[in-house]
C-alpha cells in the first residue's frame, strides 16, 4: 500500500480495518503514517514523503528524493510480488507505479478516483492503464469510469461513517476546554508544509479582524504534530498567540466545538461538511503553482462541499481573493447568521445532512470485499 499524506493515512487505516476484519492474516507495507501504523502497518517510508503543494518550486526542490523513492518501492515489489497493491490517493506518484506492477502481473487497486470530472480529465487514460479496480468514494464516479472501461465500485466515503450524523458540540468543547456560551471560529490551514506557509499567516490575520469585531469569539487551531513547533511560531509572528488555541492533532473535535470554520481546500473542507458546520474555504500556493493548476479546472467549484452540491453553498475565496479582509467578512457573515440570520445556518445544515447520507456506506467492508474478489481471481 501507498498512502500520501495525512487524508490518505485515514483513508488507508479504515480500509485496513475491513481487510483485517475479512482477512485477519493479511500483512500490510509500503508508504503510510500514523493511522496505518495503528492497525500494524510496516511503513518503509512515513506518508509525509509524498506531502507536496502544488507545482513549481516545491515539487522541483523534492522531486528526486520523491522519484528515488518510488524506484526503491518499484523494485521492492516487482521482487516481492505482493498478492494486491492499492495506491491510495496520490495519483502522482501512485498511477505510475500501479502500471508499471500491473504490466508485471500485479493486482492493483487505486482507492480513490482521482479528480478527473474536476481537472486533469487527460487522468483517464492512465488510470485505465494502472488500475485493475478503482474505489470510488462519491455515487456518481463508478459510472464515469465504466464509460471508459474502468472497473470500479462505489464504497462511500469512509469519513461518512466516522462522523456522527448529529456532531456534540458542547462534548467537544468540554474535552476542548472552550467556554459553551461563547462562538467559536476554528482555523484549518491545512497538513502540508507548504500550506503553513502560504496560508497560515492570512488565516491569522483574518481571525484578528474577526476578533476586532466580535472580541469574544474563541480562536482554535488543530495542527498535525510535525507541524506543532512551525505553528507556534507563526502565531507568535502574527501576533496572535494571546487568543489563538493549538491543540495537537483533534481536528474533529475542533470541528464539533466550532460554529463557523475557515478552512484550507481539501479533504477536510468535507470533513466539515459532514460535521454541519458553515464554513469559508480558501485557499493560497505559489503564483506558478497557481496559474498551472487554474488552467486545468472544469468545474466552476474548488470546495467538495460545493462541488457534490453542484452549488456555491459555501464562499469560496481563493489565491488573490484570499486577503485577510475578504476572509474575515465572510466568516462574520456565518458567525453573525446565528443570531441574525438562523434560517440561512437551518438550511445549510439541511443539505450538509443531505450530503452525509449519500456518502454513509459501510466503506471498509465494501472496499474489502472488492480487494478480496480481485486476489481470488
């Protein structure tokens, strides 16, 4: 298995939940982090390695090390020959791979399909070619792939099922330590190095205008542990370390105990759709970066919230929409709602709860059942 970076370490430690639970011997190695180490994984390289943001200069500075890596993996495996291998996520480094053992008589499975009905729709001539199986997690992917010859099945999305349908706010707040009759703004910046560096400092800047005008608003920031030191001190640069909480890790919990999040594109900006919560999502990279990745979009949304959706059902402001002004009104907007507004947060839970019953699915078991069928093969 290969998992890149903290939402593919999720994703790969609730599928191995249902592998083990078919399968109690199966034994599992490759790429993954911590969540995979819980469920006895033996990572020869932490997940991490294959954390990098966007285009340009962050690729450039790591490509090699990343390269070199897949190499050692690739001959390791064509060596081994496992019974399956399943890239989860990671398309970059995953679809290569997942060729090159397809084409030596290896089993393989790409557990998430990539994006191809938002960007990159070059992407489906490759995953044609690297993928025995692919596991879908939205209803509407499977038969997009079956269109080109692709098998796949749908298996939810696994955080469907990890996230309550009715999230306890005051619960979470209480494990938080933050005050229940107070609002809470909670800042997810995102996993990735790069991310702490581009969006972090904006995020900051933004919950100070948002203090400037609600001062008893509650400022909670989750952060991954490799990134707890770099956080620390972006707060103290920003100024903010008065007010603003770190917490290690417990993005769900951050979550929960929030009324409004102002959150990095991505994986979590789902897991905040699933806990209810309105949010503004954002996002910031290199200008190269930037100008490569808007190139290949298709659709008009970035957020999944808003993409499943089909809808701008949450503000979406992004690179040089991003100022600390613009993300500030918008998550006034949300916070002040609870008073001024309830209905507008009423029907934005609605179609959120909508979204979580679409996606609940007995993800583990069904993408273990669909790795089983194709090993007995």
């Amino acid at each position: 298995m290969v998992a890149g970076e903290t939402s593919g370490d999720l994703l790969a430690g609730l599928l191995l939940d249902g592998v083990h639970a078919r399968m109690p011997d199966v034994q599992a190695a490759g790429i993954g982090g911590p969540q995979m180490a819980a469920r006895g994984f033996d990572a020869w390289w932490h997940s991490e390695k294959l954390a990098v943001h966007g285009y340009s200069w962050e690729l450039v500075r790591r490509l090699r090390e990343i390269l070199s890596i897949r190499k050692q993996l690739r001959q390791r495996l064509l060596v081994e020959k496992p019974a399956v291998f399943v890239g989860v996520d990671a398309p970059d480094f995953n679809l290569g791979l997942e060729r090159d053992l397809r084409a030596a008589g290896i089993k393989t499975v790409h557990f998430v399909c990539p994006s191809i009905w938002a960007w990159r729709a070059n992407r489906i001539d490759k995953i044609r070619a690297a993928a025995d199986h692919v596991l879908c997690l939205f209803p509407f992917e499977p038969a997009l792939l079956q269109q080109h010859g692709i098998e796949a099945t749908y298996v939810g999305h696994p955080l469907a099922a990890v996230i309550p349908m009715e999230p306890d706010k005051a619960a979470a707040r209480a494990r938080l330590g933050l005050a229940l009759d107070r609002k809470v703004l909670a800042l997810l910046p995102g996993s990735r190095s790069a991310e702490v560096q581009y969006i972090a400092k904006p995020f900051f800047a933004a919950a100070a205008l948002v203090r400037a005008q609600m001062p008893e608003v509650q400022v909670v920031v989750p952060v991954v542990p490799q990134h707890w030191q770099r956080m620390q001190q972006a707060v103290r640069e920003a100024g903010v370390q008065e007010w603003v909480q770190l917490v290690q890790g417990q993005s769900h919990d951050v979550l929960a105990a929030c009324d409004c999040t102002l959150i990095a594109s991505g994986t979590a900006t789902l897991e905040a759709a699933l806990f209810k919560r309105p949010m503004v999502i954002s996002y910031r990279m290199h200008p190269i970066s930037w100008r490569l990745m808007r190139r290949k979009q298709l659709q008009p949304w970035v957020g999944l919230p808003n993409i499943l959706c089909s809808d701008f059902v949450v503000p979406e402001l992004l690179q040089d929409a991003a100022t600390p002004e613009a993300l500030a009104a918008a998550s006034l907007d949300w916070l002040q709602a609870y008073d001024q507004q309830p209905s507008k947060i009423a029907e934005l839970q609605a179609r959120f709860s909508a979204l979580h019953h679409t996606l609940f699915r007995d993800t583990s078991a069904l993408a273990a059942d669909a790795i089983q069928k194709l090993m007995c093969r």
